[in-house]
C-alpha cells in the first residue's frame, strides 16, 4: 500500500458543528503532516507529528486540533470554524520528518 | 527566515516547446529541495527531489532540476512539453516543506 487516504472527500459544516478529517497511510511512515490550501495558494503548513507527537504547531487557531491516535492515522478535529476556513485540507506523511512527503487527495471544506 | 521564490506565476507554452520554471530560495542551513506538481483535480505528486550529490537530479515524466548552489537556486527544465504537463508546479525547500506560490503552466496543443 503505497498511497495516502483522507476521508472525507468534502466536507459542508456550519459554524457551530464538530466535524472531523481522517487521514491514513500504511506505509510504516513515522511522520505525518496537516496542510491548509487555498484555492490557487500553495499548501500552508499546519502540523507535524513525528513518531506520534506533535512536533510542530504553525500558529494554527485552537478551532483545529490534531490527533495522532497511532502511527497509521492523523485526525484534524474541527469545531466552532469561520468561512475563511473553507480551503482543501492536505495530509502528507514521510518516512521520518525530513523525507520525501507523500500527499493524499485532501478534503475540500466548505464552512457556511 | 526560509522562503521560496517561483518567478512565473503563468506560463504558456505549446507543445514541443522548451520549459524552465525559476525557483529561489533562502535559507540559512542545509537544504532539501524538491518539485511537486499538481494535476487539475489531483493531489500534489513529488516530481523530484535534491538532498545531496549530484546537482543535477532527474525526475518522472521527463523533467530534471539543477541545484546551483552559488545562486540559490532550483530551477525545473523539460526538453520538450506536452499538453498532458498542464498542471500548477510547487518549488519546495527544506524539511517541512515550505513551499513556493507555485506556477501555472499552460500547455497548448
């Protein structure tokens, strides 16, 4: 398995729900990564986790909070987002922090 | 501070056609340096990478990239493009990624 999945695909949440984003790989990678992209932007980095700790924080809002419940999976817990939040949301993992990363589809959120 | 300049936000280029896409960075430690590319409606693929040794490295689908040292310098190159290379390319440096504004490119038939 050589691939990076993140569930769901899309995402509509209003202002006041909880929603969270999923993110898996099964490549025995030990670091995993939360982007933020805008439409025609680059990806921005969001997190890191290394060997399941978070080891990088960009300054993110406390609205997102990750998760690193294993080495397989990354989650991105959202609650009390603005609509400037809406933008494709990237997961990346790397065999360690420093490696060449593998990106998965995103999810496209929409925060009406 | 780290940053990553990609001097052409859109190139347009028929096919056949040469391709240099400009990339500049700073950066005050070692480097890592890679390419992505973006498919219109896929996720980011690496292209290629430099860690070390030869400044000259070779990716996929026929592009390569040259590390000049002296002028910071990471710059993509393709011989000859193909309508299947319209995508937006990423300049990227360091361990976490940091990555340029990127660049459209345009490939008419």
């Amino acid at each position: 398995d050589t691939e990076v999945t993140q569930t769901p695909k899309h995402l509509v949440m209003g202002m006041t729900n909880k929603k969270s984003l999923k993110c898996e790989q099964h490549m025995g990678h030990r670091a995993m990564y939360w982007y933020k992209q805008k439409a025609k932007k680059p990806p921005e980095l969001m997190f890191v986790y290394s060997y399941e700790k978070l080891s990088i924080n960009e300054s993110v809002p406390s609205r997102f909070s990750p998760e690193c419940p294993n080495s397989s999976l990354l989650n991105l817990h959202l609650h009390a987002l603005q609509p400037e939040d809406s933008a494709l949301y990237l997961c990346a993992s790397s065999l360690s922090k420093g490696e060449t990363q593998y990106f998965g589809p995103g999810t496209r959120l929409l925060v009406l | 501070a780290q940053s990553v300049s990609q001097h052409n936000h859109h190139v347009i280029l028929s096919e056949a056609a040469s391709l240099e896409l400009g990339c500049n960075y700073s950066y005050g430690g070692t480097v890592n340096l890679f390419w992505y590319v973006q498919y219109p409606g896929q996720h980011l693929q690496l292209l290629l990478k430099y860690f070390s040794g030869d400044p000259l490295v070779k990716g996929i689908k026929g592009f390569e990239a040259e590390f000049i040292k002296s002028k910071f310098s990471f710059n993509l190159r393709k011989p000859s493009v193909q309508w299947s290379d319209t995508a937006e390319y990423f300049c990227a440096v360091t361990n976490n990624l940091f990555f340029g504004t990127g660049t459209r490119l345009t490939v008419i038939p």
